[in-house]
C-alpha cells in the first residue's frame, strides 16, 4: 500500500517514514483514530515500508518482489489479528489465521472498513467478536519463529481494544520485551477500553478524523463525482471516508437506522397517554431484538449522534450539524426543541447504559422497551 493513497494524516506519515529511515523502529505502537481516519491503511503502508525496506518516504522501488508481495497482503513476515467468532465455517476455537481469506477481500474492497463491515464479511451480525486467548497463543507461535526473510517480523492487531483480559495478559510480557526484530502495531477507535499495562508500552500516535476538503478530492478522484455532490457527502461524512464511500453507494446502513429512529421517536412522544403508542414501542423494540447484536449496538451509536446533533441545532451551533435527513416528512429544526440541557445527560446515558447491557449479552427486548419507556418521560423534559 503506498503512503500517497493515505488520506491526509500527512504529518504521521513524515513521522513514520522519517523515524524507519533514521532506524528508530518502536517496538510497540498504538495507532488511535475515529472509524474512517485511515488508521489501518497507514499502519500497512508502515510495515511494508519496515519490512521491504523502502526509502525516501514511498514503498517503491527498493524491493519490488517483496512490494509485489503487499499488493495481496501475503508476505509471510506480516501477521494478522483482529476480532473473530464462530460461524458456518468455524466452529470453535476461532482464530484470525483462519479467516485470512476473507479478510484480504474486505481490505481489498474497503480499506476503511469498520468492525460492522467485518462482521457483515463473516456472515456473522447477530454475534460479537473477539480477541482471545487462543488468539494470543497464536500470537506467540507466529512470533516465536524467525523471520522468513531474515528482517524484521510485524504483527498488526486491529480494534486491539476487543482483546478480553486473558489475551491481553498473555501478551503483556511479549509486548514488552519482544523478539530481536519484532514490531507490534496496535490499532485502535477507543484508546480507554484497552487496559493501562498495554497502552503503557506502547508509542501512541493519535489520528485525526479527515478533513471534508480531503475527503471531497478523494470522492472526485474515485467516483467521477461532481464537486456540488462530493462536498456534500463529504459533509455528511463527519472526517469518516467510510461513511462517505457507503453514501456514495447509498449503501450506508444510517439510512435503516434514520427510519427507525423517526418511527421510534413518534411513537415515544404519542406514548404518554396513549397505550396504542405503548403498543407501537413494544412492537419496535420487538423488530430492532430480530437484528444482530452488532446492528443493535450500531443503531444505538447512531442515536446518540442524532441527538447530539439535534442539541447543536438547537442552541444555534448550525456550522456543526453534518447530518442531512433523508425523511421528508421529518425535519431536525422541529426536532431539535425536544433535546436541551435538560434532557440531554440522561437521553445519552441511558442510551450508553443499553449498549452496555447488549455488549454484555442482555436480553435485547427488554432493554431496548426499557430504553423506549424512558424516552417517552425524557423528552417531555423542559428546561426550568
């Protein structure tokens, strides 16, 4: 992967390059960044750029067999680890060595790629995924033996915060002391969910979500967009190119989640009451209990960005609402009086208190009618 694909983060870029040239290679690093910054791309141009030995900034002709080797993401030095679970393919014990295959396609086709494409990939939504310690041993296989070309061995554990306390354990003393010629990229969208005893041994380089002027030209570039158009998805897109490129496509899965917000915010405002619009609340959280545990915690994300937003709209910070409703039967101005300061902490901690609960195996149905009830008192609040 060449670093001039990367969008933006330019100056980690300079820094990565600059530090590989000097021969000051960490031995471990976390990569931080927001979904759609370009945190994965980056950290695989760096390894090719450590493991084929490039120069002068670019992963070009220095060492064009093993450059070649990259293109398919197949060089035997580069390992893999990311979030897995069992599916039609794998029954237990699963490990990311024996999801490789599809692994390659979902970088070859969205480089950008968020844990929901990944599950999506695996046919697996209704399961949430893991690093675990039979991860971590096949971790310490892989880096126990030498390298196969005699230089450096790099092991990339993507979303590292999805390493359960066993694997992180495990792992604790390689990362710290690794083999002569080991580098370990961590990457990751929520730094504090990894525990401290790792995040203290690595270099941490945080990533900044991509500016719309980046994204716009990355659009024009690829999809022949016209600029009106690639601004506005770009604007959309709130720094994350995966979302733009899903917009592009109308592919984006904001669109189901919009329909169901606008359903379930009507019925919670017609609840207080009415015990038909109680009924509509039951039926709903009922539909959203049939989807995947991932698509659940996904909408939920997506509520709280729609309630930030309509809380921006509200007090008048108009240059910061991104979001563009697609109903138009639904306008965010007349939405936005219902989010204050009033109501605003409590809407985003119970909403916070159901994505922990689904996290943790609770029962959907339950949580999500819940979450409704509580709504419904919510949003009658009025700042005093």
């Amino acid at each position: 992967m060449l670093f001039s694909d990367i969008l933006g983060q330019d100056h980690i870029k300079n820094h990565l390059t600059q530090s590989a040239d000097n021969g000051r290679i960490p031995h471990a690093q976390l990569f931080v960044g927001p979904e759609g910054c370009g945190t994965l791309p980056m950290a695989i141009a760096y390894a090719q750029y450590v493991l084929c030995k490039n120069m002068n900034g670019e992963n070009t002709n220095a060492n064009d067999a093993c450059n070649l080797k990259f293109n398919n993401l197949s060089h035997p030095d580069l390992h893999f680890a990311f979030p897995v679970t069992t599916n039609d393919k794998v029954k237990s014990k699963p490990v990311s060595n024996f999801f490789l295959e599809e692994w390659r396609q979902l970088l070859n086709q969205q480089p950008y790629c968020n844990l929901f494409d990944w599950y999506k990939q695996l046919g697996v939504d209704n399961k949430q995924g893991q690093i675990g310690v039979d991860e971590a041993q096949e971790i310490v296989k892989s880096l126990s033996l030498k390298s196969y070309e005699g230089g450096y061995k790099v092991m990339l554990i993507w979303m590292a915060e999805k390493m359960n306390i066993a694997c992180a354990n495990k792992l604790l003393k390689l990362i710290e002391e690794p083999p002569n010629k080991t580098v370990f990229i961590l990457i990751a969208e929520d730094e504090e969910q990894i525990i401290s005893t790792i995040r203290s041994r690595c270099q941490v380089l945080h990533f900044s979500p991509l500016a719309e002027e980046t994204i716009k030209n990355a659009l024009i570039k690829k999809y022949g967009l016209e600029v009106s158009v690639a601004a506005k998805i770009a604007h959309q897109a709130n720094g994350n190119y995966n979302k733009a490129c899903d917009l592009v496509y109308q592919d984006s899965e904001d669109l189901q989640f919009e329909e169901w917000f606008i359903f379930w915010i009507r019925s919670a405002f017609k609840a207080k009451g009415n015990k038909s619009a109680i009924h509509d609340l039951i039926s709903w959280s009922e539909e959203i209990a049939k989807t995947g545990r991932e698509t659940q915690k996904q909408f939920l994300h997506f509520c709280i960005d729609f309630f930030r937003q309509a809380l921006l709209l509200n007090y008048g910070a108009d240059q910061l609402v991104y979001m563009e409703i697609k109903s138009k039967k639904f306008k965010l101005g007349n939405f936005a009086p219902f989010v204050n300061s009033a109501n605003i902490l409590e809407i985003n901690e119970e909403l916070q208190d159901a994505i922990y609960h689904i996290e943790r195996n609770g029962n959907s149905k339950i949580i999500l009618t819940d979450l409704s009830i509580k709504l419904t008192r919510l949003l009658h609040k009025k700042v005093a």
